[in-house]
C-alpha cells in the first residue's frame, strides 16, 4: 500500500474518531514533529488505532498488510464507540435508566393463550323395556379463544387470569361470549405459594376438574415432596343432561342432588405429592375432598350428613423419558340419591383409572407425538368433575388417544371411547370420539 493510501485512510481514521486534540509528544523516532503527518499519527497512535515496531519507529512509507488494516479499523472502530460514550455519557446513562425501566415493564405483563377447534360424536346404544335398542348421537363442533393474562406486582406476587369465549360452530351462534372463568392474585417464595380468588384447585388432573373460589397454600418443592391444603365454594362442570336422559330416568336418579350443584358448593381439600424423580421411578398423591351442599338431603346415617367425603389415592411409575404407567383410586362416602331415596347401583361411590403413556407431543418441536391408551371407571359421587374427553360420570370403559405437533405450536389430538354405563349391564354400548386443534400464542 502506498504512502497516499495510508495517508486518507489515517485521515477517515482522524475524521471518524472526532477529534480535534492531538497528542503533544512524538510517539515514533522516525516521525518529525514537522512532518505533514505528525499531528494524525499521533492521536491515531495515543487513540491505540496504530502501533509502531519495537524499535520505536513507525516506518510510514512501508506498505501494510490486509491484516494489518483490519486491526486498524477495529481500533478505530473501538475508539470511536469509547469516545463517542465518553462525550454522550449523561445522556447514554439516562437512555439506559430509561430503556431499562421500559424493559422491566413490558415484562410484567404476559398473555399467552390459544384457539382451540374441538369435534365431538357420542352414540349411545340402550335397550328399552321392550329389548328394543334406541341409539342417540350427539355431536358439538366448537370453537373456543382463549386468553391467559399474567401481571407482576412486585418481587413475589403476580395477577392471574382466565377469559374463555366459545362458539358453536354447527349453530352459527356464540355459546358462552365472552366469559372470565378464573381470576386469582397469586404469591410465589421459596418454599410456599399462596392464592386467593377464583382458581384451579391442586390435583385437579382426573376427578376435580374445575375451578374453586377460595384460598389455598401449597408448601415444599415440585421435585420433591409437597402439601397443599385449600378450602372455599366449586362450581360443577358436569350437567348430568346426557346421564339423566338416557340412563337417569329409567333408574330414577337426579343427579344434580349429588354432584356439583349448579347453585355451588362447599370445598375443603388436602393433600400430598411425591414427584422424587419423574424421570424414572415412583410418583403418587394421597388426597381427600371435602363437598357440602344444601340440596343434599341425609338419608343414611353412615354417609356424615350432607357431605360428600372422597379420599382419593395416586400411584405411577416412571419407566423412563417416554413411557410411564400411572393411576388413582378415589372412594366416596354417598350412596344414595338423597332426593330420591333410593340407593345408587353399580358401585358409584367409586372412581378409578389406569392409564399407559408413551412420548407426547410438544408445542416447541414440529413432529413429537404421543400416545396413551387407559381404562377408567367414573362412579357419579366419587367424581365431582372429570377431566377426561372420551368417558363421561357415571361410565366405564376403554379409552385411546394420540396427538402430534404439526407445526410449532399446533397440536393435533384425536380419542375414542367404547364405554358402557356403570348401573346397566344389559348390554348398552356408548362409543366416544373425540378431536381437537390448537393453536397456542
């Protein structure tokens, strides 16, 4: 490189650092104070742009390399950013404060949520007094948007919410509009977390899938071992229509009497879970819950009044990354339609699972898939509100099921059902299916 090359890239280096002082002593010997470019090598050379060789010469009509000259601009790019914070540091210090304060703010307020399609068709095959056999089908095709909020208070408390809007996509009509189902302020520290409002209540992964309005403590660690205890009013998620008009006359039963009321309940619950290793090994829970309600009538001594008692156990095994087997056996004082007077048939008073998992699918990895395949009985009084898709109260019966991530964030799922009721064993057949997909955000 000649001498006027290093002269105008030496000068766009001077320009570019914006500078006007130059260094007042002679950094190379062979620099003469009196040299057209003594002032550029100088800062160029107190700025750390250029270095001289070990002699202490600078050699100014030597030719440099490509390498040399990208360690000259990365110098002077280094040099410039420190100048240019040097000079701008009050304002930089303020932009920080306030690029800082506008971070920690956006945070505190999430949303995630999703759109959700969902297929349904149950066939119910009974015979009638005659031996005739009637079969019924219902089919719902929904569409449900959903938004969870989450806001930060302050270093441990957050604000939670749940607002659900569903359409009935067969009818062309809105079905619930817009409705806010949970809402709970919610306190997280080191070896506690404590709610307050309208929530989900812990263990609520088969017989209590629904939301409670109370308070409730969890203490201990998620890996570990860890005991919750809650208490306020649940509302029901099961309507009992399908139960009561197609085996519930014909028995007799109401079933509002001794499930979850629409005009609510009472709830008391405690538990324990032991979650040592979910890689592999044992997990369970022991649980017990607690429902009253003032429609219940007492009819039989041995059923504690109006209360509904359900001692709830949970055992599994972790075989390991993808497969596991797992259960639960929940035991209910009720044996009585206490509206009715009449003893429930059919051991009601009963509900259990016992479920194979293998893989599953996951939101953030395009084409993991799972698949389960269970067998569960769901006894009316020891089951306040499933959370299965594909068996209903009151039946029993095989379930599969599988799901598969499409694409980032959509998962397929589809199940199929071939249950019977629990008090009719003449025969009557109720097959389930069962398909959904979502989109989560």
């Amino acid at each position: 490189m000649k001498k006027t090359l290093v002269s105008a890239l030496t000068t766009a280096l001077v320009v570019g650092a914006a500078s006007t002082t130059f260094a007042a002593a002679n950094p190379f010997s062979d620099v003469p104070a009196d040299h057209w470019a003594y002032d550029a090598v100088s800062q160029l050379a107190a700025d750390g742009v250029i270095e001289g060789y070990g002699d202490s010469t600078y050699r100014g009509d030597r030719n440099i390399t490509r390498y040399e000259m990208a360690q000259m601009v990365a110098a002077a790019d280094k040099a410039m950013i420190d100048k240019l914070a040097a000079e701008f540091a009050d304002e930089l210090n303020s932009l920080g404060v306030r690029v800082a304060n506008l971070e920690k703010h956006a945070d505190m307020v999430k949303w995630n949520g999703k759109l959700e399609y969902t297929y349904t068709n149950d066939n119910y095959k009974l015979k009638d007094a005659a031996g005739d056999t009637e079969t019924t089908k219902i089919k719902k095709n929904d569409l449900l948007f959903r938004l969870e909020p989450s806001a930060e208070v302050n270093e441990h408390w957050t604000v939670n919410a749940r607002i659900d809007g569903k359409y009935d996509m067969s009818q062309d009509e809105l079905k619930d509009n817009l409705n806010l189902r949970r809402a709970w302020a919610q306190g997280n520290y080191k070896n506690f977390t404590v709610r307050f409002g309208r929530f989900s209540m812990y263990g609520n992964d088969s017989i209590n899938d629904t939301e409670m309005s109370g308070a409730d403590l969890k203490i201990g660690n998620d890996n570990k071992i860890s005991g919750s205890i809650g208490a306020g009013r649940a509302r029901s998620a099961f309507d009992g229509g399908v139960y009561n008009e197609l085996a519930g006359n014909a028995l007799s039963y109401n079933t509002d009497n001794y499930g979850l009321g629409d005009n609510g309940n009472s709830v008391f619950y405690v538990g324990v879970d032991y979650n040592a290793n979910r890689n592999k090994g044992f997990f369970g829970a022991l649980r017990y819950f607690r429902y009253a309600n003032s429609v219940w009538k007492v009819n039989d001594d041995n059923n504690d009044g109006k209360k509904n008692n359900i001692w709830q156990l949970k055992l599994g095994y972790q075989f390991d990354k993808n497969s596991a087997l797992h259960g639960y056996y929940a035991k209910s004082n009720m044996k009585y339609d206490y509206a009715d007077d009449k003893k429930l048939s059919g051991n009601q008073d009963k509900s259990w699972s016992i479920e194979f998992d293998y893989k599953g699918a996951q939101p953030a990895n395009q084409g993991t898939w799972g698949a389960w395949i269970a067998y569960r009985h769901l006894g009316l009084t020891a089951t306040p509100a499933k959370t299965w898709d594909v068996v209903d109260e009151g039946l029993k019966g095989w379930q599969i099921g599988a799901n598969y991530t499409f694409l980032k964030n959509i998962i397929g799922t589809v199940q199929y059902g071939h249950n019977k009721f629990i008090d009719r064993e003449d025969g009557d057949r109720v097959k389930q299916f069962f398909g959904r997909v979502e989109w989560l955000f």
